[in-house]
C-alpha cells in the first residue's frame, strides 16, 4: 500500500456536508470518499494509469 500523508483541506461547508451525505451513501469515511473521487477524476484526466482488471493478470 502507498504512504499516505496528511493535507490540510479548507473546503466549503455546503460542498463538505454534500461528500459527508455520499460518503455515508458508500459506506466510506469521508477521508476515503474525498481520496477515491480524487483518484477517479484523475484517471479519467488521464492523470493516473487505469486500475488493473482481473484479465489483465491472466495470460493467455
């Protein structure tokens, strides 16, 4: 697992309140819902590679 390290975040109350309601909605704190939605709008950015998929690790 990477190292995680610690970031000061000044977020807006409303924004806040919203990520705390998805996060409850995932079943995710609300440290772990502000890293995956990080982590997914990079990918899509191109920013980080793709996760590796199962098929991936089987050659054929």
């Amino acid at each position: 697992m990477s190292e995680k390290k610690a970031y000061p975040l000044r977020i807006n109350a409303e924004i806040l309140a919203a990520a705390q309601r998805w996060a409850d909605d995932e079943l995710r704190s609300l440290n772990a819902q502000i890293e995956y939605v990080l982590r997914d709008a990079l990918r899509k950015a191109g920013r980080l590679p793709s996760p590796r998929t199962s098929t991936e690790d089987d050659p054929e």
